[in-house]
C-alpha cells in the first residue's frame, strides 16, 4: 500500500508511472451507454498509460457507467460525469436533422463542460473501436504547432463535396471536409482564442442559409476550420477509419496492420459495405465479447489502486488453509456490473400500489422469459449472471424476441461472471435493488406466476395495509414434472390438477421443510389470507416491501441462500401471510451445476453447514433474543 512506503519510493514510483491521457464522449441512453464499454474495452487492452476519462451524460447514461466503473475497478483509471441536462441550453437553439438528437452538438461545449484546468483531451464517438495504443494519438499533440488548437481527421466520403445528389447543399468546408469522430482538442488554447463565442458566431451565420445541421457538430466544426484553417492540425486518417458506405477508407491503409482506429460511422454498423468488413468486424466482436475482467491489470511504475483498503484489508485477513476459503473469498469478490442492458421505460402509478417481479437466471434459463412476460404485465428487475460473451448472446436473443422487444418495462442487469461459485444472493440484490416500486415480488424465473397475479398483488397490497406494516404475503408454490403443461386459470383448476397428479405442491417429495409451513390443507378452502408460523428451513416466495433487508451474500451457489432470508424477515417480525388466491407454478429443468456440486461434495455441505452457524451468530447478534428461537431449532434438527 503507497501509505507504507518511504517518499522516496513513492517519488520513483510516480516518476515512472506513465503520462495521465484524458478521453471525452458523449453518451446518452441505454444503446450508447453498451456500444461505449466496448470502446473503453479496446483502450484499455492496449493501453500502457493511466486514462481518465470524461463522460458527458444524461442520467440513464451516468446511472449505468457509474455502477459499471465502480464496480469494474480497473487500476490506473479515473471517471468523471458531468451532466448534459445542464448544457442542453448552449446547443438547443441549433436545429439539427441528425439521429443523435441534441447530443449530438454537445462535443462543441466541452471548454465549458470540462474543468477549466484540463488543457488537453482526445473526444471520441461511442462507434469507435482502437487497434493501438491510445498514447500514439496523445503524442500527436506534440507536433502541433503554436497556432493549431484541434487535430482531425479528412472526411472519407464525399458529404462536404456537395455532389451526392441533386441540390445537394452541405455546409461549408475545407476541401473534403473532416470528420469529429476522433478529436484532439487543446482546450487551453481553444479557451484562449475565444472558441464558445467564436463556433457560436460560426453556427448563427450558417443557420441564416442552411436552417439546420446535417451532421450535428461536424457542420459546425467544419464551417468554423473553414474560416480558420491554420488552427486545424490534419491527422493521418488511419487515425480514424471511417466506415459508412462510400467513403475512401481503403486509401487509408494498405495493409490492414496499419490500422490505428476503426470508426463505424454509419447507421448500418457492421453491416457496412468495405473489402475488409470481416476483419473490422472480427476486431470489434472480440472487444465486445473480451471478458473485462482481465483489464483489471496493474500498470507497471504505476501506484496501485486495484481495490479499495477496507477490501485488502479483509481480504488479507482470510485464512488460506480454511477448509472454506474458497466461500469467503467468494463474498469478497466485486463483480462488474452493468445495469439496465437493455433500453428500460417505467412510470410510476400514482397510487404508489405497483409491485416489480424480481429475478435472477443464467444463460441456461434464458428461454423463461418470454413465458414470465406473458403470465406478468407489471414492471420486472432481472439480474443475469453472465460472461461478456453470453451477455452479448442474450442481447440478440432479446432483439430477436417479438415478446421482449415488445416490452420496455423489464430491467435486464448484467452481473459478469467471475470465480467459481455462483453468487446467487449477490445477483438477487442486484435485481432487488433496482426494483423502482414500492413492493417487490422475489421469485425465481423457472416459476410461472398465475395470469392475473399482478393486479391480484397490486389489490392485496392495500387491503391488507402493506405501506404501514410489516407483512411478507406468501404466494404458494407447486410444481410440475410436464414439460408441456395446460396451464390453470383458476385455483380451482389448479386443485383439480392436484388431485389428478398432474401437479404437486413444490418439493413435497424431495423438501417437504422448504413450504410446508404454507399449509397447503388449509390453502385449499381459505378465501382470506392467513398467518403462518416460521419454521426451519422455511422458504416461502414472498411479496414484500422494497425497504426490505437484503440477501446474505454469504451464501453462494446450492444451499440457504433463500431461507436465511426468510429467517431475517422473521427476526426483523414481518407476519408471513399465505395469499389465498394466489400461486405459482415451478417449470422442470436440468439440475444446476452448484446443486450437483452440493450432493457430491462432502467439504461443500461441511461449509455450508459452518456458514449456516456463522449466520445464525450473525443474527443473535443485530436482533438479539428475537433470533434466539433460530438457534434452538437449529441444534433441534
């Protein structure tokens, strides 16, 4: 740790730490906030230098790389936000036909938007994708001479050549024009020279003619380096690539080697038209793919900042001969986590009854969720366990899905994969926290809720007062061995079925314990909800306020991870309440990996087992003689 060495040492270390690089982009919305990862994923992979990076966001952006960032903690790497909200004013008077909208001219506020002792920054579309270093292009700033206050690439199309078609009228430009994709950018001779009076006089003088941009700050950059071409440094265009159909981009290398960055400026992305598509579109899925664990790498000379102290600290008070290091160690790990995956729409009802379904699954039970979104029209938080890889197989599936492309009112969130277990609470928690209603529904997707249970949920929360006590409203659970099942649309249907032996109460034959306390007997006749006792190794799917306590994350993969949650809510006094019109069917799948590890190995169960003693500790502790009741069970078993 730097606090433990020596100034001398820490003065040699910083001297030879690389040159601090800063990166801008704008980014707005959940498809750029995807498409920037995989461009500060190929910066990283090749980078020898500590990177700050500046993101102009709205707030769906700033939410989703602000948990992913904090949660990636990748040495030698700073983010700051700054809100675009608050310089939409400096560009909303510009009409702009471009797809992206407003945000599109937010690059020319950046003098203003970036600190005001920042003299230097790259900017960067969130279609690019490098194949060097990032400190190659830094370097550039080297060779500009004492005039030149941005360095840019040549347009690659014939755009600014206004003979595209007929009465083709661009805004003016210098030649062919440059593209802003990949900017450098001396902001302290920008601010010097007067730049935010001088693109706004530029802007004001063409809209008299022109009426709107085309190109959003392209247009204006341009018009502007018209007027002043010696402040414009001309970057080799292998700098930026640019790959829409139609432009000269083959003229820019001549073997694919020579490439320094891909910038996939059309609408078409990698559908683009180009002799060389196959290799740009393989570079850029191996970034997309790449697992980004692995950019957690130090830089060498570089002060270390992997992980935060308190995070060291416990990690170095671990035993490594502990029999269940390998658990503990799990409950350490931070996982990389990237929110809202997917484009997500909610407005909240105004009679603050709305209920969220809240899941978590793997790639192995990704075909559930169509069925889930059919039996449930409410609002879902999902949290998926994948590697970078599946996360982008999910992606297409989702895209591919006429039922999930349909519905904007499910947040997918991703949880990248590391270690060996699978920390089942860890994503639970994930999904719980991101539920943005005032109750929430903890289930399991291989669980299909009854048709109509939301607006059964939505009723029940106000009838039995939820907002102002502490309730836990059971939703009985069964389970059928079919693969092809006729669904019940009642409960009496569903009894029927029972009686036939086509559906049984969940895990009767194999852990009565895990819902017997439901009473099953008495649900078949009840017409009002009913109480019911806790009991060891209860563990009902419940309907409970968002305010609830969090899973133990101790608990990872087979075993206790849901009942130790129950036991919390028990011990904080939540009455279990059994829904008497209420139910859930589990659908039949392959055993999980971690379940099969659990019946195989003895030291698992022997963990578990300690685990389970540390939690009931744990328990006494924070609710004293409330959870004393857990601890005479426990030795009663």
């Amino acid at each position: 740790m730097l606090s433990l060495r020596s100034t001398d040492e820490v003065t040699d270390l910083s001297s030879l730490c690389p040159q601090l690089i800063h990166v801008a982009c704008v980014c707005a919305g959940h498809n750029a906030s995807r498409d920037v990862v995989t461009l500060v994923k190929s910066v990283l992979f090749h980078r020898r230098n500590p990177l700050h990076f500046h993101f102009i966001t709205d707030t769906v952006a700033n939410r989703i790389l602000s948990s992913l960032f904090q949660s990636w903690m990748v040495p030698s790497v700073q983010v700051s936000f700054y809100d675009a909200d608050e310089l939409k004013s400096e560009v909303s008077w510009i009409p702009n036909k471009h797809y992206s909208g407003i945000y599109g001219l937010m690059k020319l506020t950046l003098t203003k938007a970036l600190p005001s002792d920042l003299s230097k920054v790259i900017v960067l579309d969130t279609d690019i994708t490098f194949a060097t270093d990032i400190a190659e292009l830094w370097g550039i700033f080297r060779k500009f001479t004492d005039k030149q206050v941005i360095g840019l690439v040549e347009n690659q199309s014939d755009w600014y050549l206004g003979n595209l078609w007929k009465n083709h009228k661009p805004w003016p430009a210098l030649g062919r024009g440059f593209n802003t994709g990949v900017i450098l950018l001396y902001l302290e001779r920008l601010r010097r020279i007067g730049w935010e009076q001088m693109w706004r006089l530029t802007a004001e003088r063409e809209l008299m003619s022109m009426l709107s941009t085309s190109l959003a700050d392209q247009d204006i950059f341009n018009a502007f380096i018209k007027q002043n071409p010696v402040l414009v440094h001309q970057l080799p265009c292998f700098w930026n690539v640019q790959l829409s159909d139609h432009t000269r981009s083959e003229q820019c290398y001549t073997e694919v080697s020579d490439l320094k960055v891909i910038h996939w400026n059309s609408p078409k992305k990698l559908r683009v038209k180009n002799k060389h598509v196959e290799f740009f579109r393989n570079l850029y899925l191996t970034f997309l793919e790449y697992d980004g664990n692995l950019l957690r790498r130090e830089l060498f000379g570089c002060p270390s900042q992997a992980s935060p102290e308190t995070l060291q600290a416990a990690l170095e008070e671990l035993d490594e001969d502990d029999q269940c290091y390998d658990f503990r160690r799990e409950r350490l790990t931070v996982h990389r986590v990237h929110l809202y995956f997917l484009q997500y729409e909610y407005t909240p009802t105004e009679d603050d009854t709305d209920v969220t379904l809240v899941a978590q699954l793997s790639m192995d039970r990704l075909q559930m969720l169509e069925a889930i979104c059919k039996h449930w029209e409410g609002p879902i938080s999902l949290a998926l366990y994948m590697s970078d890889a599946e996360a982008q197989q999910f992606l297409r599936y989702a895209q591919a899905s006429e039922v999930l492309k349909n519905r904007k009112n499910v947040g997918y969130h991703i949880v990248y994969k590391e270690g060996q277990f699978y920390p089942v609470n860890l994503v639970r928690n994930v999904a719980l926290k991101n539920a943005n209603t005032p109750y929430v529904f903890l289930t399991d997707v291989d669980f299909l809720p009854m048709y109509g249970l939301y607006d059964y949920l939505r009723k029940t929360v106000v009838q039995l007062d939820m907002a102002h006590t502490k309730k836990a409203l059971v939703v009985p659970a069964f389970e059928t061995l079919r693969y092809r099942l006729s669904f019940p649309k009642s409960k009496a249907e569903l009894l029927s079925m029972l009686d036939m032996g086509t559906l049984y109460t969940f895990r009767y034959h194999v852990w009565p314990k895990g819902h017997a306390p439901t009473n099953y007997a008495k649900w078949r006749t009840a017409t009002t909800p009913y109480k019911v006792e806790w009991e060891p190794d209860f563990e009902p799917y419940v309907v409970v306020r968002r305010d609830c306590p969090e899973y133990d994350q101790r608990f990872v993969g087979f075993g206790w991870n849901k009942v130790s949650h129950i036991m919390e809510l028990d011990a904080q006094e939540y009455d279990l309440m059994v829904l008497p019109n209420a139910f859930m069917i589990h659908m039949p799948h392959a055993p999980s990996f971690d379940i099969s590890k659990f019946r195989s190995s003895s030291s698992y169960r022997n963990c578990l087992n300690t685990l389970k003693d540390e939690f009931h500790q744990d328990l006494s502790r924070k609710y004293g003689s409330a959870a004393l009741k857990y601890l005479t069970a426990q030795r009663n078993i």
